[in-house]
C-alpha cells in the first residue's frame, strides 16, 4: 500500500469514500454528501489531502487542515476515511501515521481531534496507541444519524 498526495484522477473514488461515510452518520459531522464539483473544491481546500491506494485502487484518504486561526493557527486538524470493503486492514493507521509527519511537515505543532464519537472505539485505541491523548468528554457532543445524541471525546498529540 502506498500513502501519497491525491491527484485529480482520484477525486471520484475519494469522494464515493468520503460519502459513504458522511451516509453512514456515526462518525463525521458533515450531514450532506459531496458532488463531484463540491468534492473537488473540498479536498483541494486542505493544507494536505493523502490517500491510500493498493492495486491501482483509492481505498483510504485524509484531509489535514488548521484547526484554528492566528495564535492556534499551529493546531492542526484531520479527518480520516476507509471504504467499507477496506477496514479492518490498518489503512487508517497508515494514514494516521502520515497524516502526523505531513502535519510537522507543514510546520503544525499539535494535531487535534475535535470529535471523535465515543462508540468509536477502534478509531479511539488508534489514537491512543499513537500517543495522542484525549482531554475529556463533551456529553451529547454530535448528533447520530438516528437523530439521538452520544457523547465526543476531543483529542490531540504534540507533533
């Protein structure tokens, strides 16, 4: 498997991933999927966009952006998606792990998860098997797709 910075080409697999995620409403807080134009514009928007390919196929990708401006304009923030078909491979490790030397890369000093869903326990283990740490829970923090409330845990890693 190879991580590197998207191409054009890629944007209609990357976009199928980043819906299919946005769809299944347990993890992103994005509510409305992507179009092909508003894909292009999103994923080209980021201070860096990678994605995971095996075989000639996208199967993974992150977005890595600031997470806030001027003073805190050294947090950066990331997303992480896999295709269904794909998890449960260790993609998104790999892409946790570029994503963190892509972040020192660009000159971000902390990388923060602004919220990541409780019930995320895989996502969760990840982080925590890779340093970051999680500074406390927001109860109700992010509205499920069933329209209930679960909990967030935000959390962040020094780069």
């Amino acid at each position: 498997m190879t991580i590197r910075q998207y191409r054009q080409e890629d944007l209609p697999d990357m976009t199928a991933i980043w819906n299919e995620v946005v769809e299944e409403g347990n993890a992103f807080p994005q509510d409305e999927p992507l179009d092909a134009e508003g894909g292009a514009e999103f994923f080209a928007s980021q201070s860096y966009t990678g994605v995971a390919e095996e075989d000639g196929r996208i199967c993974g990708l992150y977005i890595l952006h600031p997470n806030n401006v001027g003073r805190c304009g050294h947090i950066c923030n990331a997303s992480y998606a896999v295709a269904s078909g794909s998890r449960g491979m260790h993609i998104g490790e790999q892409l946790v792990k570029d994503c963190l030397m892509q972040g020192r890369r660009l000159g971000f000093r902390v990388l923060q998860f602004n919220a990541v869903v409780e019930s995320n326990i895989h996502a969760r283990h990840l982080y925590e098997r890779l340093g970051f740490t999680q500074l406390g829970t927001i109860t109700g923090g992010f509205r499920m797709k069933d329209g209930s409330y679960v909990n967030i845990c935000p959390y962040y890693r020094e780069l």
